[in-house]
C-alpha cells in the first residue's frame, strides 16, 4: 500500500465548522494528491504538491487549502465546511518522482450535516 | 481543458465472457493511460498503464490498448471471474496530473 495512511478515517462535522484531514506517507515520495471522490464524478484532483511548500491547485479547489511543511505530510483544509464537501477523500503519492504511477491511500469519508 | 470520457457506466456480463470498456480524450499530447480497480469500500488500485509509444499492452487476464488516431484507449478483460466484480476507472493524460473518467461498474454473474 505504498506507506500511505490517512487520518481519520471517518469523520462527522457540521456546516461551518473547520476541518483538516491528514495524509501521512513513511517512503519519501515528492508528489502527493488530494482527491474527492463522488457518485457519478468519479476522482477529481483538488490540490497537489510536488514538494515541500510547493503545491496547486486541481479541478475542484474552491472551499478547500492545503499544506505541506514535512515531505511525509499532506494536510487538505476544509475552513468552514459545507454540505457539498460531504465526499470521500482519498489521498495519493507518486512512487517515482514526477511518475506517473499514482498509489492511494484508504480513504476518509467526511460528512458535512 | 482535458477531458476523459469513459462508458459504459455499468457492463453485467456471464462469468467466463470478456468485458471492455472504452475511455476517449481530448488532449492530443497526452502520454500516459492508467486503469484503477476499486472494489466497494476500498481504494482505488493500480491494474495495468500504457504509455502513448505503446499500443497494446497484456497481464494475463486484463490488456489495454491505445489508439493515439482516434484517442481512445479501452480495457479488456478476458474469462471474467466474480472477483472482476467492481468499479474501473480510467485517467490520464499526462505524468502530472490526472483526470480520471466517470467509472463504470462491471458485474460479472456466476
């Protein structure tokens, strides 16, 4: 599973309320990927990173920062949560620096009441 | 911008049939094509890739193939199991970043 963990894993919250989920990767993978995922949209990128302090933006960014001050860490920001950031979040790293081979992590599912 | 359109969004088929799903794109310069597998609950996983100077590519049950002309490439999958059962998706373009398709759901009956 490429070392790739995310936390938490589950998480319930309410609309306005802040929430940073966390990705965590222990083999030193330059790329790493925030992705939404949703029924009938598939994965959509919201942000990546390509190194420490560097990051930009995906498809689908508006609501959401993101933060990488450690190369193992990957944080995705929600500042005040709303109900159409209810999703599945998964997190991902490419195991070869610019590679295209992308690997994910399990999952946080977010619920936005 | 980019776009990868994938269809069908569901496929039933007989245990033992084949299965191919086919994604189209739009950018011209793209150069690599990835299929994920994910199965209820979990991640999406890495099942086979193409890149663009490749025109087939083969893993024992699953191959892809490319056509650069018409820019679609589709996965196939022979003598389908149950355990085939599950989502597929397909990405692209380009090392970077990827856009994945909408996904579609394969069933395979026993």
């Amino acid at each position: 599973d490429a070392g790739i963990t995310q936390s938490p894993r589950h998480k319930v919250t309410e609309t306005g309320t802040p929430v940073t989920l966390r990705c965590h990767q222990t083999e030193n993978h330059r790329y790493m990927y925030w992705y939404r995922q949703d029924p009938g949209h598939g994965l959509r990128l919201i942000h990546y990173s390509y190194g420490v302090k560097d990051t930009d933006k995906g498809e689908v960014s508006d609501g959401y920062s993101v933060s990488r001050s450690k190369t193992e860490d990957f944080l995705l920001t929600l500042e005040s949560a709303t109900s159409s950031q209810t999703s599945v979040y998964f997190c991902a790293i490419s195991v070869s620096s610019g590679g295209p081979e992308q690997f994910f992590g399990p999952g946080t599912r977010l619920t936005v009441l | 911008g980019e776009n990868v359109e994938q269809h069908p969004s569901t496929l039933s088929v007989q245990e033992g049939d084949s299965a191919v799903i086919k994604c189209t794109y739009s950018d011209s310069a793209s150069n690599y094509f990835p299929w994920y597998k994910q199965e209820l609950g979990k991640r999406p996983q890495l099942i086979i890739d193409i890149r663009s100077n490749v025109g087939e590519k083969k893993d024992q049950r699953i191959a892809v193939t490319l056509n650069k002309t018409a820019k679609h490439f589709s996965l196939h999958i022979t003598e389908t199991q149950p355990e085939d059962s599950a989502v597929y998706f397909c990405a692209g373009p380009n090392t970077d970043k990827l856009i994945f398709g909408t996904g579609t759901r394969l069933q395979v009956f026993p």
